[in-house]
C-alpha cells in the first residue's frame, strides 16, 4: 500500500506499483507501509524513487501479533457480553430470569414498625407483638437474621410486606438537627492557644478529661466524678474557646448546642429535641454535651411570666429531668456557659446536676500579656515589642478584645504598606479599640452579674 499526499489530500496508489516517478512536485510527500526504499535521486526537477513491495524482517511477527490481538478482543466483548446497543444490556442468551427473581425476592423492601410487647419471652414459642404505623397491630415471629435476645420492647424494626415477621432490627428515631449538633471535625484550637485562664482549665481538666481518661482513680477512692460544670463569666474571657479545646482533646463525642436552638414555636418540640439529645448522647461511648448561652432556656421559674416563656420553662424541666431525674444518665459529661448566671434557675444548677461551677473572670496582667505573644505567634512582627508594656495599657481588657487590637495592628501596618507590625501599631490600635470604643463595651455591666 502507498500513499500519495499533495496539497494535505491523500492519493491511495495500488500496491502492485514497485517504483514512481514524481516530475515538478516540490512539495509533495511519498509514504509507504511495508516497503522498502532501495534508491533515491534527484537529478534537476527529477525524484526517482524506487520501492520495492514486500514483507520486512519483522512483519510476519507483527502481522501475527496484530491477529492475536484481534482475536484476544473479539473474545473478550463476547465473553463480557458488549454489544452497541441503546440499552446496554448483555447477549440475550446470557440472561438469567431466575436468578434476577429470586434476588428481587430476597431484597425485597421492608416497613417499619415498633415492636410494643414481648409474649411468652423465656420459651421457644416467643412472640412478637408490633404496631405499624397507619395500618394494624401484628403478633408476629422472628426471622432467620434476628436472634430472639436482640429484641426489646420499644425497639424499631423492620418488617417484610407478606408475613410481617421481624427482619432487621433498626435505630432509634433521631431527629435529623439534633444529628448536625454532633461535631464532626475537631476544631484546631488547643490548650496552647488559650491564655489568662490557666487555674480554669485545671479544674475543667479535672472534670471532663480526668474521669474518660483515668476513671480507675475515682473507683478506687469509692466516688462518683462530677458530671457537670457550669462555665460564666463576662463575653470574651474565653468560654467557648475552652469548650473547643476540650473537643479537640478528647476523642469522646462532642455535642454543641446553642440554648435558642432549643426555643421551638410548638408545645413540646424543645422537650421533644432535649430527650433525642440525650437519647443519642446515651447511645455513644462517652460523650461531652455542651450547652451554650443556656441562659436562654434556663431562666428561673416566676409566677408572672408570660405565657410565652411557658414552652421555654418546660424545656427547661425536660433539661432538668435528664440531668439527674429517675433513670441514669450514663457517661455523659454536661458543659454549660453563660453571662449571665444569676438568672439561671436553681434547680439546673444545683449539685448533682451542675457540680462545679467556674468563673472566668478578667484576665490580669500575666495573663494579658500571655494572650499577647499567643497572637504574635501566628503574625509577622518584629522582635522589639514589649508585650508586658502592652499589657499595662489594656487595664479590665478581655481576651477579645486583646484580639481586636492585634487585628487593628495589623490595618495600620497594611495602610502604610508594610509586611511587619510594628510596636508603633500595636499603641495606635490600643489607643483606637482600648480607649476610642471604651463606650461599646459592656464588661462592666456583666462584671455586676457575675
């Protein structure tokens, strides 16, 4: 076979052709496939090119390679059932109609029932009363796939359409806001990264990390460990932040709930998501529950209250009952922050419920000065700043507010374009945040709550 190309057309010459004279073409291309080119010349306008048809050193064995190869594929869409088609399916006489049946048989869908009662438990004619939803009540059997020591009464399970016996055995029914609490990645904030609350977080270590950690220090003095603690103090000393960092350390499961998350519109939904709660914090291993701003659903209890705050006290109570009510609450761990305790209700914190109480109080000067070089860690500053000075000029200043100034640093130095902050903008910054907004800020009127 040869190919001919001029002007990017291809002329398909017949193989027998042994030479070609080409006159006046100088650009023209001449390609042959298995030939072998004897001579070549170029008198004046004159290309003589000799080819002589016939088969190469290796063209038998690549001839025979390529056979293979077809064959090796013919075989293989046989076997694998390819065929261009518009469904895709394989050859017909690869179906099998029997056995498709029986597996639609075998996976057939089940329903959903509850089973509320358990007849004649301790002999071999056990049986199974249910309740599905909507339609009837059944006494029923087991399956094969269900041993008659996994059933309890209460328990959700699953039900085949025809004889209504017990399938598979289901999870308790959670709703779906309470599963999204449940943090999932642990936050990036450690020990390290908190500052100015080093005696709070020896006894918050005490109560959450002690007892998961090394419980057999309480079984062998005979005491049960506090399962409570109630974090206040004014914003920004660093509450939620120590709450991070537990989840963090700890590789129990760790619950975050926002108090107002609890506040439903309904009668009974805030009670109904606080039993879920702890229904699927019970169900872990070991779990550490943490309530944020509960003074939302936590207010004490009065006479005169609107008829608004009644659904808000009965979550409360709820909140209350799973604390310390009649059944145990297992290894769970309970921490509450708020600004505002004195409006808590003294039933929720009471000991048995809540513990132990921490106070997060201002930080003083080595604690500001701590914070400082926390936040100069992770900014580009030069090495002269006197952090103790900085410190003495932040009086009655929190940890956020620490933070806004090393943020405010950080403007002045891109407002005069340069890469390094300077102790010059860290005093600007304490002189704009400290002093220009001294009037925003309400730590002193916490200070009088707490």
């Amino acid at each position: 076979m040869c190919l001919y190309m001029e002007g990017g057309q291809f002329i398909i010459l017949s193989s027998i052709i042994s030479y070609q004279i080409y006159l006046n073409f100088p650009n023209s291309f001449f390609f042959s496939f298995n030939t072998l080119i004897i001579m070549i010349f170029y008198p004046m306008n004159l290309c003589l090119l000799f080819f002589l048809q016939g088969s190469g050193p290796y063209s038998k064995s690549i001839k025979k390679v390529e056979t293979d190869i077809t064959g090796l594929v013919t075989n293989i869409n046989k076997l694998c059932g390819v065929r261009e088609s518009d469904t895709g399916l394989c050859l017909p006489n690869q179906w099998d109609l029997q056995l498709d049946k029986q597996m639609l048989n075998e996976e057939q869908p089940l329903q959903v029932a509850r089973c509320t009662k358990i007849i004649n438990s301790d002999t071999d004619q056990t049986k199974y009363i249910i309740n599905v939803k909507q339609i009837a009540k059944f006494v029923v059997g087991l399956g094969e796939k269900v041993a008659p020591s996994d059933i309890e009464e209460g328990m959700r399970v699953g039900v085949d359409r025809t004889k209504y016996k017990i399938q598979i055995l289901l999870p308790p029914k959670i709703d779906p806001s309470v599963t999204m609490m449940t943090v999932e990645e642990k936050p990036d904030i450690t020990y390290n990264d908190i500052g100015g609350c080093k005696e709070q977080l020896e006894k918050l270590r005490e109560v959450v990390e002690m007892p998961l950690l090394q419980p057999e220090r309480f079984v062998t003095l005979g005491i049960d460990p506090p399962k409570g603690v109630l974090l206040y103090g004014p914003p920004g000393t660093g509450k939620t932040l120590t709450a991070r960092a537990i989840a963090n350390r700890t590789d129990a499961c760790f619950i975050c709930v926002i108090g107002s998350e609890l506040v439903q519109k309904y009668v009974g939904e805030g009670a109904r998501l606080v039993r879920e709660l702890f229904q699927m914090a019970k169900s872990k291993k070991a779990c550490i529950l943490f309530i944020d701003e509960v003074d939302a659903i936590g207010g004490s209890r009065g006479d005169e209250s609107a008829h608004g705050d009644h659904e808000v006290q009965r979550t409360m109570l709820e909140i209350v009952n799973q604390l310390d009510g009649f059944d145990n609450r297992g290894n769970i761990k309970v921490i509450m922050a708020t600004n505002r305790p004195d409006t808590l209700d003294s039933a929720l914190v009471r000991p048995g419920r809540i513990d132990r109480k921490i106070e997060f109080s201002l930080p003083d000067l080595e604690g500001r000065t701590h914070i400082f070089k926390i936040h100069a860690n992770t900014m580009n500053m030069s090495r002269d700043v006197r952090f103790e000075l900085l410190a003495r000029l932040c009086p009655n200043s929190t940890g956020s507010d620490i933070r806004s100034v090393c943020t405010e640093a950080g403007m002045f130095a891109i407002r005069a374009r340069r890469k390094t902050i300077t102790e010059k903008d860290l005093l600007l910054a304490i002189n704009k945040v400290i002093h220009g907004c001294k009037q925003f800020s309400a730590t002193g009127k916490y200070m009088v709550y707490n």
